[in-house]
C-alpha cells in the first residue's frame, strides 16, 4: 500500500516510521510512505502557505493552491482515497482501519493546521476523518494514527495473523485479560483455568470475561453485540458466566 502523506512538518513522522512493526513492514516494502510539504509547491517568495479568513475571524486558514498542487503531483492508483484528517470526519473506528487496509492501494492524507483549510480543498477530499471529539495542533498525530492502525492490518506486518483476530474490537468486544510468567506476582495469581491446558474451558473463560469486560468498560458495545448475535439468531448464555462474569484471580 502506498501512503502519501501531505504536512507541513514532514520531520514529525520519522520516529513512527522507523520504529517497531511499522519500521519493519517499510523495510519489508509491505508499504510505502512518501512525505509532501506543501510549501515546496508554493510560487511565493515567502513560500506562505496560510492567509486570513474572508469575512474575518480568528486565525488563518491553509491556502488552497498548495494543497492542490501537492495532491496533484502524486501517481493515481486506480483504488486510492484522498483523506482530510479534521475534527468534523467520521472517527476512526477498527472496522474503519480495516476497510482502508482492505479495499485501498493508495491512501492520500492532508494534515491541516491553523483555523484548518480553505473549503475549496473539500473538492480534493473523498473522505474525512477525525481522532475524535476534540482538537489538536494540527493533522499529523491523527495521521500517525490512521498509518498505524491501516499499516499494521496489512498482510505481513504482524507475524501471527491469529492475534489480529482476537484484539478489541475485532469481534465486537474488549479483549480478555492476559497474564505471562510469574504465576503468582505479589499474591496476585494467574486464574486457573489458564494453567489447566484445557482449550475448550480456556476459550469459554475467556469469552466470558470479553463479555463482562465489555458491559463494565463500554456497554453501549456490548449492547451493538448483543443485537447482531440476537439478529443472526445465535444465542449468548449470560446466564452461564460463572460468578456472574468475575475474573477469578483478578483484583481490582
């Protein structure tokens, strides 16, 4: 996949890009991250890429020829999208991430800054996207975010396919909880079902902490799983959870 990313701090993406997973995946060529300052595509002397607001306001908002002109000197890839990271987009969510990782082959991203961009830029823009409900310096760290999430999803970034599929969200619910060595760390044990090598009561204790998990932290997702089971006609043995859902060995 290849991302093309178009800031003004192009310098804010090298630690992420050279770091861990996503380091290895562009070493790998499993994607490919190519940086665009839009100040290298101004005519100016001042290479200025902002100017005041018509009908005033507060602050300044990024030109649009700039950005048009860096979007417009980037190859086509027959599948691409051209993404606007604002505050107004549709938040970022796993099933999000993983539709862009599935059904692109090229993603654009404009990272705004300022009071944000000319509207005129919306002409460019085939979808908007927001880190959430708040607001931010600038566009890039809901980038790294978006690159995060898309690159790691990609075919060959994380070693065991198997772990994609059981993380939050994936399914519809908050992981379980997870315990490595020491069994017993400061009188607190592992619970153990864990240790017993039973697989089908291991996965029985583990959905059933998804579950409560999922009612304690975020209800309104537990509530969303509980009607596609019930539309799919598969039932969910609540009743069945054990101490009501407790994590045995887990104090809290």
């Amino acid at each position: 996949m290849r991302f093309d990313i178009v800031t003004l701090f192009p310098d804010s993406f090298t630690s992420i890009l050279s770091s861990g997973l996503i380091g290895k995946a562009l070493a790998k060529q499993i994607a490919q991250v190519n940086l665009i300052n839009p100040r290298d595509f101004t005519t100016d002397k001042h290479r200025k890429v902002d100017d005041e607001p018509y009908g005033g306001g507060v602050g300044m908002l990024m030109k649009p020829e700039p950005i048009f002109a860096a979007v417009e000197s980037l190859p086509v890839l027959p599948r691409r999208e051209v993404i606007l990271m604002s505050p107004q987009g549709q938040t970022i969510n796993q099933p999000l991430l993983r539709e862009l990782a599935t059904n692109y082959d090229q993603l654009v991203v404009i990272c705004g800054h300022y009071e944000g961009v000319d509207e005129r830029v919306l002409h460019l823009v085939t979808r908007e996207i927001s880190l959430g409900d708040f607001i931010l310096t600038g566009g890039e760290i809901p980038a790294m975010a978006l690159i995060n999430g898309v690159m790691r999803l990609l075919p060959g970034t994380v070693g065991k396919v198997e772990s994609l599929k059981s993380e939050s969200f994936e399914e519809g619910l908050l992981d379980y909880p997870q315990y490595t060595r020491p069994a017993n760390f400061r009188g607190w044990k592992v619970p153990d079902v864990l240790l017993s090598g039973n697989h089908t009561e291991i996965a029985k204790w583990r959905l059933e902490q998804q579950i409560k998990r999922t009612g304690d932290r975020r209800p309104d997702l537990l509530k969303a799983w509980l009607e596609e089971k019930e539309k799919m006609g598969n039932s969910v043995p609540l009743e069945g959870i054990r101490g009501g859902g407790e994590c045995e060995g887990c104090e809290e």
